[in-house]
C-alpha cells in the first residue's frame, strides 16, 4: 500500500519543461493501459501550476485514443483568460502516439457570501468490516453494499475513502483520481452475471469523457462518501453521475462520466 500510496504521490509533481510545458510519469501499475484517474489527476496538477494562487473549479477531460502504461505523459497548455478571480486553461496531454486526453480547466479565488445545498443526509459510516480492496486506490475504502454483486441490483453505489495523511493542495487530483474507478462498475449494477470484472469477456469498456466540479475546499485525509447513480446505459455506452459529501454532509464536488460499453454479441 505504502508503495502505491508514493508511487501516486510522485506522479503528481509534474516537471516543467519549458513555457506552459510539463512532464509527468506514469504510474507502475500492473494495468494493461494508462488509468484514466492519473490523466484527470495530473490534468488538475497542472491547471493549478499554470495558474498559481487559484483553485480548480471545473475539470472537463476527453479522451480520443488509449494511453499506454508506463511511459511518461507531456502536458501542453494553453492559459486562454486570466483574470483577478477566474482563470481558464486548454490543456493537451501527449505520448509518443498521439494525444491521449483533452482538458478544460476552469479556476476561481474562493469567495465569501451565501452558501446553501440541498441534498440527501449521508449515512453512518460503514464499520471496518466493510472494508473493501480497490486495486487502483492505495488508500483505505469501505462500502456497505457490494459493487459486484452477481444479481440485478440498483444502478447505485457509495464509497466511502480516506487517504493518509497529505497535504491540502493535493486533495483536489486525489479525489478526482478516485471518480474514475467505479462508475462503469455501478452501471453494471442491474445486469445480472456481469460485473466490473467481466471486462474483456462479456464486455468491452473505456471512458470517453469525464468531469469534475470542486463546489469547497476539501480533504481527502478526512472521510468522504462517493454517492453514484447511472441513469441510462443505451447504444453501447453508459452514462453515471456522483456526488462527494463530507462525512458531516457538506457537499464538496460532484462529477459525471461517459463511457463505451459494448457487450459482447451472444
């Protein structure tokens, strides 16, 4: 875990190149592709190093062909306004093959005044024998419900996650890390006999599109509860949607996601 856990954490230090220019490493995963969640993480990492004193309000990333695996990834960006409060940035992510994801970033100087959110109550926190292993989080979850459950069950899932302890400016990439793991997962929900681990056989998957909305500060060394829905899964993709509350309720990001989704012809 420990050496997941720094493996991650290096990840996020993208190196400047040159003007608007970084590089980062890839992740050593045992993964037969790039995970999508180190491009969003990374892609955060560097909106914030192009426009320092700011905080990501708006991640919105596509992406147009498979990243590969160990290799690093250069990240080309564009700083198209900047202003007092609001920025935004065009961000490319590179490797040898081509552009591997696309990024919108939009930035905001945290604000005073009225605050409001309306949202369902969050539940107790699922007991340490919830405890549940994600293989590409190197940090602790728990879940009261089973994401792969062999029956048909709701297109709902909530995950509750808790890194060791980092410091603040980092919260931001390691949650939008962790919106990219489960949603095709709870999309699979109500198919009976297939779950997240069926990929390859009974089906082929691979995010497409994905965004982040950061609503206030946050921590991700504090619990936080990952609250998914996926509304519609239709002509071969899915289509899911989350919530992330403070273990108190505070609403402080949100995210949706799409995805292919094609089953295999029987």
């Amino acid at each position: 875990m420990t050496d997941l856990w720094n493996d991650l954490l290096d990840c996020l230090a993208p190196k400047p190149l040159g003007q608007g220019v970084y590089e980062a490493r890839s992740q050593h995963l045992d993964y037969h592709r790039l995970f999508g969640g180190q491009l969003l993480a990374q892609s955060v990492r560097v909106a914030e190093l192009t426009c320092p004193g700011k905080a990501v309000k708006s991640l919105h990333v596509l992406f147009p062909r498979e990243g590969r695996g160990g290799e690093p990834v250069r990240y080309e960006t564009d700083c198209v306004q900047q202003g007092r409060t609001y920025a935004a940035v065009q961000i490319q992510a590179r490797q040898e093959h081509g552009v591997v994801a696309v990024a919108t970033a939009s930035l905001h100087t945290w604000e005073g005044g009225p605050q409001r959110q309306s949202t369902a109550p969050v539940g107790p926190l699922p007991g340490e024998e919830r405890r549940i292993d994600l293989d590409l989080l190197p940090w602790e979850t728990r879940s009261a419900t089973d994401l792969d459950s062999p029956g048909s069950e709701p297109p709902a899932y909530e995950l509750w996650t808790r890194t060791p302890t980092v410091a603040a400016d980092l919260g931001p990439a390691l949650l939008t890390y962790a919106t990219d793991l489960t949603l095709i997962g709870t999309a699979l929900r109500p198919v009976a006999g297939v779950t997240q681990h069926d990929a390859g056989r009974a089906f082929t998957s691979a995010v497409t599109s994905h965004s982040v909305w950061f609503h206030q500060p946050l921590r991700t060394d504090s619990w936080l509860v990952l609250r998914q829905h996926s509304p519609v899964a239709a002509h071969g993709r899915c289509h899911g949607r989350g919530d992330v509350l403070t273990e108190q309720g505070e609403l402080v990001a949100s995210y949706t996601q799409d995805a292919l989704l094609r089953f295999a012809q029987q």
